[in-house]
C-alpha cells in the first residue's frame, strides 16, 4: 500500500513514516500544502494521511482542491484541531475519517488499513459520453484511445470531467489549471479552453461556455 503523509511536523511524520514502514506501507512525505497536490497528483496513493495546518496552503483548502480535481483516493485527516465543529468541516469537504490528534499508532494504522479495503480496488470513472476519465493515471481515453493533449489542456478537460454537466467558474478552473496564486487572467482559462474545444471537435462532447457561470462538459447533442 502506497500512502502520502502530508505533515509539516518533522519529529511526527518521521515517527508516523517509521511506524507505517514497519506494518509494509511506502511512505511518501511531503511537508508543504502547496506542494501536496502535485504530489498527490504523482504518486498516486492509495490513502491520503492529511494535516489540516500547513505552511503553503491549509489543508482543507487542499482537500476541497484534490476532490474538485476528481482525486478519490481514501483521506484520514490527522489534526490538532479536534472540535466537533472541524470534524463535520472535514468530513463535508471530503475526508474519509477524522483522528484528532494525539492518537496511538495502532489505532492510526488500523484505520489506514480499513480505508483501504473499503475503497477496494476499484477506483471511480468519471465519463462523459464517450469520454472516459481514469483518476489512477490521470489520463483521458476515448474508445480505449488516450487523448494525447497538453498539459494545460489535460487539466481544462480533467477538471470539467470530474464535474459532468455542472458549470465550473473561470476563477476555479484558472486555479486547477495553472495553480492557485498564479495570477493568471481570465483570458487566459479562455484561451486554454478555445485549443481544448478546438481539440475536441468531432468527438461526442460539447464543451459549452456559460456566459456568467464558466464552463461545463456535456454529451454532444
């Protein structure tokens, strides 16, 4: 079993990478929330062991990012902050489990062990009419063909799949494609989206503009 660690703690996630080590799982560290979802998006876990207070980016901004994007793989989220409160906040955003912290290794490991059974081996499919979306490699096939796209392309298509028929704002997927903070323009998700349609026609999907609203990804008429 693969899993990331997301905590910025060394002395703690040394010691949780070491206990986790010892039950057979590879550990994939990362200490940073800015940089947790390109590794996310990389080493394609099988659970997700997430702090909630990062340097970078907080982790349910994270979190609320990682699911938008289509990313299912089982989160624990690992805090301090143990209010009932942060707990339904988590939970809603999209964690799996909650274990506030201090908590004992076995109970932690027990619990990665039983997220892991529970989401199988089975990973969900995003589709869109012929369109087929696999959130193991983050590829796009059609008819079992893998659409061979640019990376920002990738993303634009990756990011409207994951919400089939639901209108994404500009803002939201300037941020999925180009990074949060990237000051990117406006325009710029425009242009992405002109050479993603361009790329896309003759296939069964329309990508449609909403004036107001963003972009959505539907079945061809």
């Amino acid at each position: 079993m693969k899993v990331l660690l997301v905590e910025d703690n060394a002395a703690m996630a040394t010691t949780l990478q070491r206990s986790l080590q010892r039950a057979g799982m590879q550990v994939v560290l990362c200490d940073d929330g800015a940089r947790a979802l390109d590794r996310w998006r990389a080493s394609r876990p099988d659970v997700v062991l997430l702090d909630l207070s990062l340097p970078g980016r907080d982790g349910l901004e994270l979190l609320a990012i990682a699911r938008d994007e289509g990313l299912r793989t089982p989160v624990l989220v690992i805090t301090a902050r143990g209010t009932v409160g942060d707990r339904v906040l988590g939970l809603n955003t999209g964690a799996d489990d909650y274990l506030p912290k201090p908590f004992d290794l076995d109970e932690l490991e027990a619990r990665v062990q039983a997220l892991h059974r529970r989401s199988g081996d089975e990973r969900p499919v995003a589709a869109v009419g012929g369109l087929r979306g696999d959130p193991e490699t983050g590829a796009v096939y059609h008819d079992g063909q893998p659409l061979d796209l640019p990376p920002r392309e990738l993303a634009l298509l990756r990011a409207l799949l994951a919400q089939p028929g639901r209108a994404l704002p500009k803002e939201r997927l300037s941020e999925l494609v180009f990074g949060a903070g990237s000051g990117a323009q406006a325009e710029a998700i425009e242009v992405v989206a002109y050479r993603l349609r361009k790329r896309l026609a003759g296939l069964p999907v329309d990508l449609v503009t909403l004036r107001g609203l963003g972009y959505l990804l539907r079945p061809a008429a």
